[in-house]
C-alpha cells in the first residue's frame, strides 16, 4: 500500500516465507491493537519458550511514507 518504491514490493512479499524458511515465526500487525496484542505475545515466545519470532507490521500502520 502507498509504496513508491516498486523494487520493494518483491521483497515485502518475500519476507514473511524468508523467515518461515529459515524458522522463524511471524506474526502480524494491521492495528494498533493487534500490535500491542502481537508483541506481548511475541515477547512471551521469545523469552519463555525460546521461540524465534518477528512481529511483521503492516504498512497501513505506519502510512505512506514521505521522503
């Protein structure tokens, strides 16, 4: 969404299976709520059961990017 570097369009549809591959789990966030809810739980799997994650971030989030 709003990206105006094409080249990386590629490579955000990538990331996600990039990481799968290498096992690390994702999980993601659309909202403000649905990061806060995203995170917590990542920190969770991270530190206690000593899970790879990332928390990937939609770019509706963070909006279109002004250069």
């Amino acid at each position: 969404m709003a990206e105006f570097n094409p080249w990386q369009v590629p490579m955000g549809r990538a990331t996600e299976p990039a990481l799968d591959a290498i096992g690390v789990r994702t999980m993601r966030a659309a909202t403000a709520e649905d990061l806060v809810g995203s995170v917590g739980a990542a920190a969770a799997l991270a530190y206690d059961a000593d899970q790879q994650i990332a928390v990937l971030i939609s770019q509706r989030m963070i909006g279109k990017k002004v250069w």
